[in-house]
C-alpha cells in the first residue's frame, strides 16, 4: 500500500541540513513509518547552491526565500537548520500557516524567544520537535531506561562536559557563514547555548529538572575581525563556562564547556553516580556505555564496559547483526523515525516545550556568571 508522503522543507544546508536530509533518507529504509517522508524544498539563500544541495540530495525544489516555502500548500513540515537568530521568525510563521516544525537546537537565542515559539506551536496545535539528537544515541537511550528503572537508585551527582578546540587563534574572524557561531546577535551565546544546550538536555532528561545554578564565563578574546563588515569589534560569546547546579530530586550538577580545550574537537561526556551505581558515556566512544553496579559480588566487581549493539538494545534492532555499531548520523535517523511515528500517538519528545526548559537554564547560567549570584533556573 502506498504511504500518504510527509513533504518536508528545509531551510539551510550546512551540516545540520545533510545531517537531517540524510535522516529522512534513511529513516524509512530501516524503520516501518505510518508516512513516507519526500524531501520537497530546500531553502537556502544562495540559488545556484541550493540547486547543488538539492541535485545531491534528491530535493524536488529549491527556494531562496524561507517565506514563500511556507507560502507553499505542498509542504507539510518546515525543518529549521538554519543559524540560531533565525529559528523564532520561521518557527512562529510555520506554526500560523500550520505547518509540523522541527527546529534545531537551541530553540530560541534566549527563553524570552523560545517561550514565544512555544506559544505559537501550542496556539496553532502543530506537531513540533528540537533536534537534541544525543538523547537517541543507543546507549544514551539505555542510561534513560536504567535510570528509569531505579538501577542506580538515588542520584547524587551529575557531571558533564563538552570541548572544543577551533576558536583558539586570534586570527579567527567572527560572523559571517561559518563563523556565525562567534557573533552574540546571531548565536545568542558562546558555548553555553550551543555546547551545554546538549549536555542540560541530556542531563534534564536523565535525571530532572535543575532548579539553581551558580556559573562562570570567559571571553578569551575580546575582539575579533567581523566577516560581514570588515572590521575589528567586541566578542559577545562566552568562550568557556562552567557551572554548578542543583536537580530537583536533590542531586548535585557540575558541568564545563570550552572551545579552548587543545586536542578535543568533540568531547561531550557525561557521568552519573547514584547510590547502587554509576554510568559514564562518552560521544567519542558513544556505541558504550560504562556501568559500574556495587551490588555485584565477588572480587571482579568492577566498571563494565558494555558494547550497545545487541538486538534488545534501544533502536538496534532496526540495524545490522550484533556486534556492529552505528554512528552519529543515526541518532538523527532514530529522531526522524521517532518523530514520524509520533504524528499519530503523542508528540516525541523533546517538543519546543521540553527545549525551553533547557534555554531557562542556560538563561541562568549566563545571568549568574554576570550577577556572581545563584540564580533561579525554572
Ligand atoms: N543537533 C546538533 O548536534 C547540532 C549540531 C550543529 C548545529 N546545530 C544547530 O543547527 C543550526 C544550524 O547549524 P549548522 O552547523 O548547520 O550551521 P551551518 O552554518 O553549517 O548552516 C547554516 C545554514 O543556514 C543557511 N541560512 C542562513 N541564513 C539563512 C536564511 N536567511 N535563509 C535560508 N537559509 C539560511 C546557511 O546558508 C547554511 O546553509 C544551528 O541552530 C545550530 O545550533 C545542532
């Protein structure tokens, strides 16, 4: 029988936009949907690459102007992997000519803009999803149900981290394509919203909500060359920041970020100490999971490192034979899959609701690190 088609349109085509076309492709061919996704639109200001994007990728069109692919009775879903000062305008706009809206993270550049993307998705009752992709990394998946299922029983302590090393010379202009990521009006902020956005995503939907939060930040160089007007202007971004925080249920966070750590390129980690065990999961090795139990006997009690690609593993089942693992670009596919079988249930997770409690904290973790205070994250 042949599916009724969920036609998508994207705006961008960087890595985000392979990332989520490649995800569309893929899904379908391993995951049994109740819609057949169709890549209809890309969106992207330049025409001549837009085209390029779409020849490669097998979209059927192409438009410069992200408001006349809203305009268009033939797409269903606008997915917004653009640059974050675009993600409120598209998302509100979708939302009122009802289109099903994924965006990518972080929602909005502030809670003040996500919040109003929360209530445009609420008020025109659209399906909408933010792509915080690690939570269906298998073995992330895993931590979720052991958690859930109290095998570490009461939490103490979460901790987390994610370095980068690529904004260290001074050489680096800021703005512009690429480098847009370096420019306050643009990103919202440094590090914190787009490398710690991940790792409170995570971390809220393992363990709770975080209530307070007590941070610092560093701006290492204050000026830099912008792309788009040639000269030398002020650093908005927080470089590197590290905070503290107390979860709801009690539990103590620490978390740390930077784009000045020298030799890490992707090292987003995370532990979890409970009082039967812990768990640690690191992006670089991210098909294991490493489980420490206190409750087994005997004198190899000890860390497991445990290979999550069995069949009863989350999401593996759909893939090849035991003892082969899958990458980065699945977690993205199981996202697709999750949110196309979730049009007819209940909205997958995390909705713009869900995204907005993360861009709280992050709110809070850039006020204290102004005020030197702690500061209320919910
Ligand atoms: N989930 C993740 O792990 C993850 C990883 C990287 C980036 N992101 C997020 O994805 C988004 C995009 O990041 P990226 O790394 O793909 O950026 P990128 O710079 O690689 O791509 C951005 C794209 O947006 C397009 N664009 C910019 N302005 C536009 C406009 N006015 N109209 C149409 N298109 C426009 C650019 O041409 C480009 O194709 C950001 O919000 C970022 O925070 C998420």
């Amino acid at each position: 029988m042949t599916k009724q088609k969920l036609r998508i349109g994207m705006v961008g085509y960087g890595f985000m936009g392979r990332t989520h076309s490649n995800a569309f492709l893929t899904a379908p061919r391993f995951f049994d949907l109740p819609y057949q996704p169709e890549l209809t639109a890309i969106c992207a200001r330049n025409a001549d690459r837009a085209k390029a994007f779409a020849e490669n990728w097998g979209y059927q069109s192409t438009e410069t102007d992200w408001r006349k692919l809203i305009a268009r009775d033939d797409i269903d879903l606008i997915d917004i992997a653009a640059p974050n000062n675009m993600h409120m305008d598209i998302a509100i706009a979708a939302a009122e000519a009802g289109k099903m809206i994924m965006c990518e993270k972080p929602l909005g550049r502030t809670a003040v803009e996500s919040q109003k993307m929360v209530d445009a998705v609420e008020k025109a009752k659209v399906p909408n999803m933010v792509w915080y992709n690690y939570r269906r990394i298998p073995a992330v998946t895993l931590a979720k149900h052991m958690i859930d299922e109290g095998q570490l029983g009461r939490i103490f302590h979460y901790r987390a981290k994610f370095l980068q090393d690529w904004t260290i010379s001074e050489d680096l202009p800021q703005g512009g394509e690429g480098l847009w990521r370096l420019d306050k009006s643009v990103a919202g902020s440094g590090v914190t919203g787009d490398l710690l956005a991940h790792c409170i995503d995570t971390a809220m939907w393992l363990n709770g909500s975080i209530d307070k939060v007590t941070a610092m930040t560093e701006t290492f160089i204050k000026t830099r060359e912008h792309t788009l007007t040639g000269k030398i202007e002020p650093v908005g971004i927080d470089d590197a920041c590290a905070f503290m925080g107390r979860f709801s249920n009690g539990s103590l966070a620490t978390f740390e970020s930077t784009r000045y750590a020298r030799g890490h390129k992707a090292l987003y980690t995370f532990e979890i100490n409970g009082e039967h065990g812990s768990l640690f999961w690191d992006l670089h090795d991210l098909h294991r999971l490493e489980y420490f139990d206190h409750r087994d006997e005997g004198l190899t009690r000890g860390w497991r490192s445990v290979h999550i690609t069995d069949g009863e593993h989350p999401y593996m089942d759909k893939w090849w034979v035991p003892g082969l693992s899958i990458g980065y670009d699945e977690s993205f596919t199981h996202q697709a899959a999750d949110f196309i079988m979730g049009l007819n249930s209940e909205a997958a997770a995390p909705t713009f609701k869900d995204a907005l409690e993360t861009d709280k904290v992050t709110d809070a973790v850039l006020r204290s690190a102004e005020t030197g205070q702690w500061e209320i994250a919910n």
